[in-house]
C-alpha cells in the first residue's frame, strides 16, 4: 500500500508546510503546525490528475461583468430572540453559515436551543449534539420551558452520518455542537484535530450553500480566549460572533466580530436567569451605577457599538504607589492607550500621576474598543486624582490627540440624542461633534477644542 501523503498545517493562519518546523513561516507563530493527511487526487481514465468540479470546458467559469448581475435581496428569517437578530444583522439568512464561541458554561448551547424553541412553529430544525445526549438536551428544554414538540434532535459525530440525514429531513435550520467533535471518514486524524476541523467545517459549509440551509456551528475557546482549531475557519464562516461575560456576572454580551449580512461589532445583551437567557432591552441602564450622589473617580461616555449608542460609566482609582514603577491596570480599555493618555494629561492638563497607581475600569464588563474614552478616561483619572466628583448628570466623549487637541468621533449627534433620552443635563464634546443648536432637550452641549478647556469647562459646570 502506498504511503500517505502528509502535510503540516498551522492552526493560526492555516498555512501549509511540507514538514514539520517549529515556526510557521507564513505567520511567525511558533508550535503551531500539525500533521494532516492529503486526499489522494482523482485520476482521470487517461491517467491524468483532474481538479474537483472541473469536467471540461464547458464546466469552465467566466468571466461576468458585476453591472450586468441582477441584485438580490438577502432573505432573512427573525429568530424571535430580537438581541440576537441585532447581532446577526436582522435575522437568519438562508445558506448562512454562524460560527458562535464563547467560555465554557456562558450560555451558548442555552441560546441556540431557545432560538429553536422560538421558531420551531415556522422554520424546520435539526439539532446535532456531539458532546451531550438526547436526554440531556431534553431535560435542558423543559428546565427552559421550551416547547419540545416540533424539535428535532441527533447525537451524532460523523459529518457523513449528519449530511445524510440532514439531506433526508430537509432542516431550514440546522445546529451543530460543537464542530471540535464532528470527525471525517475520509481522514485518520482524531476529532478536533487541525485537518478533521477544517474538513468538517468545509463540507458543512458546502451542504449550507447547496441548500440553502442557515447552519449554527458551536466553537470551543482557547485559552487566549479565540476559537479552538484552525484560525482558517473563521474565514471560511459567514459570521463570527463571541458570547462574552464576567465569571460571577448574570449578564451576558453577544458581539459579531465578522459579519457579511450585518455590522461588524454589533452587540446584544443578555441576562442569564433560571430560564434561560433574557433580553435586555435597555443596556445602558446595566452599565450605569446607581450612586446616591456623585462620586469622585466616576464618568460617564457614550460609547457606539455597531449601530447602537450605549451609556456606560467609566470608573478610575489614583492612588499613591508604593512601587519604583507605579502600577497602570486597564479593563474594558486598551493599557497602552491608558499610558499615553497620562502623558497627555500630564503635559496638558497639569496633572501629574507618574508616582501613582491609576486602576481604570469600565463598568458591567463590556469592553470600550474606540478612541470616544479618551476625554472621559482623563476625567475620571483627574477627579479620583483631586478626590473631586465631576458634576452630576454629565456625559463626555471625544479622542484626544498627544498636543492636547479633542478630535472629533463618529455619529456624535445620536450620542448625544441618547444621552439626552436619559435625562442627562450636560455634555463635554468635541467642537466639531456639537450641533449648531447649544442644547437637545434639557441637555446643555460645551464644544472643546483642546484638553484643557475640557477640564475649564467641567469645573465650571
């Protein structure tokens, strides 16, 4: 028997290498390549070696002008879970394919079979399990109170086994959990290997197009927090989203980070109680601390996330440090960004904190990707600094340069009409965000050019 054919295929980048070295020269990562089996390829009756899907040239692909191809609209299903069908850009697209990852325990296999539950009565489904059994998904539903009646359910791990038997229901919706335990007959690698990931992935992606079946496929984590196998397979998916959330938390955040039918960065926001998960339909209330009275160290911004404006309070502690180099600790918010911001404030704003700790938090565990925390990151720095609380009912945003100048961020008028919504009564903003209008309702707008009329402004407020 002839020896197999192998190669070696990093799990980041997902290139490949004829044998086995300790760097992977596509993407620098080290120990990163693992062995996979080659298909042999299908000889022709000449001898010749013929490409999969290529019979001839009538079969050969042309050339097509993009003018001349008629639009068409995506054809989206709501799956009754409104946070969710934020996220996934207003609802399920026939021949989609969604990659969902997340920590252990946060709620995915909970989301996917409440969404089931929700459009059972409408879409068909099919529910592959390779990691629990029937009776445990059942249990799982009636503890949900999800009506069980028009579901349907396989423990099954063979992508072959799945397809036929998908090929025979007909799903309109079909789910898998999780990929890392689908395997290939065609491969000897074991479950959740590189080669078997990436090949089951391949052809239930295949099966989705053909059919026009939206598929679900559930993704474990690593460590480092990305989804476990090939990072190949978060470019052969249509949609990448991450269930996020602190341990001890109720509250969960569902982000898109790849969307081709929807914005990128879109968020939906869940609370996890006894039945399940629950929308919440007003997250900015989560993300604001109910102080009795104003607090030093305390701002609060508007942050955009995908096409949503969210409040959220923005929390610093100074302290005086009793190390050679001071202590800057960031959650939610970028550490080299925090460093630079310090300069600023030091060189623009007379505030020196080069011998203090400086702790900065944003609140309710969300994470605050966009240069709009700037101004509200120094604030709160400044008042925890002088043990002073910002004025009562003020919100700020805006990115700040290193020459001390306030740049202005997208989408400036909807924050402030959010925060205006929330009874806010001031704003510190970027002159250029400010409307030709000082005011929006009862909220009263300051437009600043530079860092330190910002601090003018809210010791005058």
């Amino acid at each position: 028997m002839a020896k197999p054919k192998t190669a070696y295929v990093c799990s980041e980048c997902g290139g490949e290498h004829s044998k086995w070295q300790g760097q992977c020269a596509e993407c620098g990562v080290w120990n990163s390549l693992s062995e996979i089996v080659l298909e042999p390829a299908a000889k022709t009756a000449a001898g010749g070696v013929r490409r999969s899907g290529y019979a001839g040239p009538s079969d050969a692909p042309k050339v097509t002008r993009l003018a001349s191809i008629a639009e068409e609209a995506d054809r989206r299903s709501a799956t009754g879970i409104g946070e969710l069908d934020r996220v996934l850009g207003g609802g399920l697209v026939a021949g989609s394919v969604v990659l969902i990852g997340g920590d252990p325990g946060i709620g995915k296999s909970t989301l996917l079979l409440q969404m089931l539950g929700a459009i059972g009565g409408r879409m068909r489904s099919l529910y592959v399990t390779g990691e629990e059994s029937l009776a445990q998904v059942a249990a799982r539903g009636r503890r949900l109170d999800i009506e069980l009646d028009g579901l349907e359910a396989l423990a099954e791990t063979s992508v072959e086994r799945i397809l036929a038997e998908a090929a025979n229901s007909k799903p309109e919706v079909l789910i898998i959990d999780s990929i890392q335990t689908i395997w290939t007959e065609l491969l000897s690698a074991a479950p959740g290997s590189v080669s078997q990931v990436r090949e089951s992935a391949a052809r239930l992606v295949r099966f989705a197009k053909e059919s026009g079946t939206s598929v679900f496929l559930v993704g474990h984590v690593t460590k480092e927090g990305g989804i476990a196998g090939p990072r190949v397979l978060e470019h052969m998916v249509d949609a990448v989203l991450y269930f996020e959330g602190e341990s001890g938390s109720r509250f969960r955040i569902l982000r898109a980070f790849k969307n081709r039918f929807g914005a990128v960065n879109e968020l939906g926001v869940f609370a996890m109680s006894e039945k399940g998960l629950k929308e919440v339909p007003n997250p900015s209330a989560i993300f604001l601390s109910s102080h009795a009275q104003p607090t030093p160290g305390s701002a609060v911004m508007v942050t955009r996330e995908g096409t949503r404006p969210l409040l959220v309070e923005v929390q610093a502690l100074v302290d005086a440090s009793a190390l050679p180099n001071p202590r800057r600790v960031t959650l939610g918010l970028e550490q080299n960004r925090l460093a630079m911001l310090l300069a600023v404030l030091h060189r623009h704003g007379g505030a020196a904190v080069y011998d203090q700790d400086v702790f900065v938090n944003v609140v309710g565990g969300i994470r605050v990707q966009e240069t709009a925390a700037d101004l509200p990151v120094l604030l709160a720095v400044l008042s925890s600094f002088r043990d002073r609380a910002l004025p009562d009912k003020l919100v700020v945003f805006g990115e700040v340069g290193l020459s001390g100048e306030i740049r202005p961020v997208p989408n400036g008028e909807e924050r402030l009409r959010e925060a205006a919504t929330h009874g806010f009564r001031h704003a510190i903003v970027p002159k250029a965000n400010a409307p030709k209008k000082s005011r929006i309702g009862d909220l009263q707008i300051i437009g600043v050019d530079r860092l330190s009329d910002a601090l003018a402004a809210a010791a005058e407020i």
